[in-house]
C-alpha cells in the first residue's frame, strides 16, 4: 500500500478567520500545520532527485516503508 496524499479544502471562512480573534489561534495552527507539510515535501522532493511525478511517488512511497508509520496506522485501524 502507497502513500496517500492529505488534501485539505479551506471555505472562504476559515481563511478570513485567520484575522477573527475568535478564531484565529485555531485558523494560523492549522496554516502553520499546512506550511509544514508542503516545506516537508519540498525538502522531500529535493532529496528525491526526481525528475518527474512519478519518481517522487516512488521514492516517498520507499521512505514511507521504511519508515515506522504505516505500523502504526495498522495497529490504529
């Protein structure tokens, strides 16, 4: 089993909620959780070498193996 790719689709509300400040320590956690992620996968993809989509799904679903969390997403599910 590969990799999957997290998507996340943000309502208009949620971004102006980033200047609420009823909402805006929940709105900036989950901007910096997504600014996170897509520096992670740039770094990822720089390291990969690849010269294509193709060859970074192979090489992240590689990392992914190796790695400890498909172990425990089993164990959760």
């Amino acid at each position: 089993m590969g990799m999957k790719f997290l998507r996340i689709y943000v309502e208009n509300s949620v971004v102006g909620g980033y200047f609420d400040d009823e909402f805006k320590e929940h709105t900036r956690k989950l901007f910096d959780c997504v600014k996170f992620k897509y520096e992670l996968q740039e770094k990822l993809l720089k390291k990969s070498g690849a010269r294509n989509l193709r060859e970074y799904v192979n090489y992240a679903n590689k990392i992914y193996q190796k790695s400890t969390l498909h172990k425990i997403k089993e164990k959760v599910m």
